[in-house]
C-alpha cells in the first residue's frame, strides 16, 4: 500500500536563520548555484511550503535569467545588473537562499543614487525555451538599440527620446556639459521655446527691479505722525527685526527673495 504524502501548508513568512533574514512571497532572493564558480542565481518567491511540523521548508519560486544564460547571450545594450523574468518555475530548499536583492523596474533603478551589489533591473520577460522577449522591442536612439543604463545618453527636450553621444556626432565629454538638448527633428521648435523662456526671463526680472524702487508705506510711524517710507515692500518675502541702541532705534530690513540682487541690509532712522 502506498503511503499517503503528509499535508504541506503554505506560510505567510519564513526565517531564514543561516542569513538571518525574514523571507516572503514577492521578495527577490539570491541562491546557491550548483556550479560554484558561477554568479548566485537570482529568482522571486512565489510561495513558501512547509511540512506539518513546519520544517521541511519549499519556496516556490520564478527564475530570472542573466543576459548569458539567455538564448542570444549577452549584447551591447544589455546593463551589467540586468535580468529577464522568465517562464522557468521551480521549487528549491529554503536552505539554498544565501540573500535577499531587489530587482527594480528599470525606471526606478536609472533614478537610484548608488547601485549596491544586491541592486538589480528587470524589463523584460523571457521564454526560455523560445528565447522570446517581452516586449520584444524597445529602441532608443536613431540607432534603434534599446537604452543601456550603464552608458551615458542624451534626452532630447523635445520629444523626451534618448540618444548616444556618438549618434549624434557628439563626445561623451561635450555631452555632459550640455545644459538643453534638442533632437534634429525638434531643434527648430526647440530654439524658439528657449528664445522666448529666456525673454520671459529677462522681462520679469526687469519688471522685479523696478518695482523694488518704489517707495512703500509701512504700518508703523514716527513720534511725529510722518509715515517711515522704505524701498523694500513687505510682500517680497522682507523680515523686520527691532534694533535698538541708546535711545535711537533701527527698523533693519533683510530681504531674501532678491538677495542676490539688492544689498543684504537697509537701515531706516526713525524715532518712536
């Protein structure tokens, strides 16, 4: 008579004690290879098993495939940090997660400040007894490769495309010295918004300086009854602070907005 399998249950979490980690379904695990001299194999959990005594722990997982162990191999545009989900579904022992990483959109990963060595991307998926991707193509550049994060690129103002330094007969070096970029089907468009942002910008500090001269009336007045009368309006962001010294008093104002433009402190006599 065969014997009947015991019940598995799934669990909620489970305690990795050799790493001393905390592992869920969704997170992103490093595993032991059988070849020790390859990279760790990176993969997701898509369930956690365990026997009626909660030992015995099974992850279900989902594998992601580095460049190399895909059908075409490694090419150009691939990023060194770059994975493909993939169709390949396994169960392995939890004691072969030596880690946990995080595999990033590739969006958030071009936003990250550092990379660390558990930081990975993912944005394709792979079947890997076709070697199809999905989405099967994503181009950037008028060279049509898709973007590598590891090299530097050019976004173009205008229609937000991508380009290589090289593509449009430009050095890495000017490249980075660029302050705006205009693709050549946009450059034309593209001059004339910035002609006319950079006479906005002219206009509206012209209009600024002038109107910091005029004379404003402020609430408070002399022992005489005669308003105190100061270039600077309150509404431009000005802070008034009371100095006194002796008997006469200083009304000193400090404005922050126009720092740069005006000088950093006018003093108005006044008595009180």
């Amino acid at each position: 008579m065969v014997k009947a399998k015991a019940p598995r249950r799934t669990l909620d979490s489970y305690a990795v004690k050799h790493i001393n980690k905390i592992i869920k379904a969704g997170d992103c695990v490093l595993m032991r290879p059988a070849d020790q001299s390859k990279p760790q194999y990176v993969s997701r959990i898509e369930r956690i098993e365990a026997d009626a005594r909660g030992g015995n722990v099974k992850v279900h997982v989902r594998w992601y495939y580095r460049p190399e162990e895909s059908i075409g191999g490694r090419r150009q545009f691939h990023g060194s940090k770059e994975l493909f989900l993939s169709d390949h579904y396994d169960v392995q022992s939890a004691d072969t997660i030596e880690g946990k990483c995080t595999v990033h959109s590739f969006k958030s990963y071009t936003k990250l400040d550092a990379v660390g060595n558990d930081d990975f991307f993912c944005r394709f998926e792979y079947n890997s007894s076709t070697g199809a991707f999905n989405p099967d193509r994503v181009a950037y550049c008028k060279c049509e490769m898709p973007y590598n994060p590891d090299d530097l690129m050019v976004q173009c103002e205008g229609c937000s495309d991508w380009f290589h330094p090289a593509c449009i007969e430009m050095t890495a070096e000017e490249a980075k010295r660029l302050d705006h970029f205009f693709c050549e089907s946009c450059s034309s468009e593209g001059q004339k918004k910035l002609q006319n942002s950079h006479a906005a910008s002219r206009h509206s500090d012209t209009k600024a300086t002038s109107s910091l001269v005029q004379p404003v009336q402020l609430v408070h007045s002399g022992s005489q009854g005669q308003p105190v009368q100061c270039p600077f309006p309150d509404q431009y962001s000005g802070r008034w602070i009371q100095n006194g010294v002796g008997g006469d008093e200083k009304m000193v104002h400090k404005p922050s907005v126009f720092r740069r433009r005006l000088k950093p402190v006018i003093a108005v006599n006044h008595a009180l």
